[in-house]
C-alpha cells in the first residue's frame, strides 16, 4: 500500500500543472478537506466508494473480505480495493472535466468549520456527470459488445469470483483505450 500511496501523490500533484489556481491539489486532506480540489476527490471517491459497493451486493461476494485493504468497522474494505481501480476512470476524470470545461466554480462550494465542501448546485452538478460517466459505454476488448462503466465494475467483481473459485487468475483492470 505504500508504493500505491506514493504513486496517488504522484499522479494528484501533476494535476497542478493543468488546473485552474482556484483548484490547485497542493496535498490530500480529509475530514474536512481543506481545498476545493480535495473536497471534489472526497466527494467522487465516495460515490465510487458506494457504486462499488452496489455492485459487489449484486454478486456473491462478501464486501468485508477484502486483499489490499485492512478490514474497517465501518466500511466494507473489498469496495475500497475494487474502487481503487475506478477512481482514476470514474471520479477523477469526472472532477478533470468539470474543471477544465469551467463547468465547476468557486461558487459551487461552502467553507465550513474549517473546511470546504460542495453546496447543493456543486453536488448536482457533480452527480449529474458522475451518472453520464456511468452510463457511457465501450466495446469491450474480449467480450466484443459494449458495456457500460457501471458493468465494468460488475464484470470486476466477477473476475475476483472466477479467482477464488480457481478458475482464472485475477488480473486487474486496466483501461485500453
């Protein structure tokens, strides 16, 4: 998980050299996030976070067991590993347009106690691209018919089933295209 943590610092703080001053990374805060871009990151990662977590209940996986993740009292530590794989195609790609498409203002958030966070218009725009996002479709390589975000997820979850059950080893997904 380390390597993994390096790598997301990595990745985020190249987003400086493109966005807008307003909306600069500078680092990862939480529990309030102390930026307008963090608050954006924790926003999409916990829609992620739960649309993950829908997909797993529609599987029979157990969302407590998990392979990168430490097991949590109040979350389901296999959602966060499978949403890992997503947040970069899903939240973060979600966030990069609503930004650079100006789409997204200063005005779409509230500074409170000691933070910020999205007000209502903020959070309805982000669901409204979240929603698209998933809803869009690609040709799937192997399957050969297209599949929708939110099926990409589904046919995650059951790639992990077919490597437990010793039927395929686990590879995970990387986008292609």
């Amino acid at each position: 998980m380390g390597y993994e943590v390096n790598a997301r610092k990595e990745y985020y703080h190249m987003f400086d050299l493109i966005l807008p001053h307003a909306f600069k990374f500078e680092k990862r805060s939480i529990r309030p996030p102390k930026n307008i871009f963090n608050s954006l990151l924790s926003f999409g990662n916990s829609l992620v976070y739960s649309t993950v977590l829908s997909e797993v209940y529609a599987t029979h996986l157990d969302p407590t067991i998990s392979y990168l993740h430490e097991l949590y009292d109040r979350r389901y530590s296999l959602s966060l590993d499978l949403s890992e794989v997503f947040k970069p195609l899903l939240s973060d790609r979600v966030i990069l347009h609503l930004i650079m498409k100006g789409e997204m203002k200063e005005n779409d958030f509230n500074l409170e106690m000691n933070g910020v966070l999205l007000n209502d218009s903020g959070r309805t725009k982000f669901l409204k691209h979240y929603k698209e996002k998933l809803i869009t479709s690609i040709k799937h390589r192997s399957l050969g018919r297209k599949v929708s975000y939110r099926g990409l997820i589904r046919l995650e979850c059951y790639k992990l089933i077919k490597h437990v059950l010793g039927m395929e080893a686990y590879k995970p997904f990387v986008i292609w295209w």
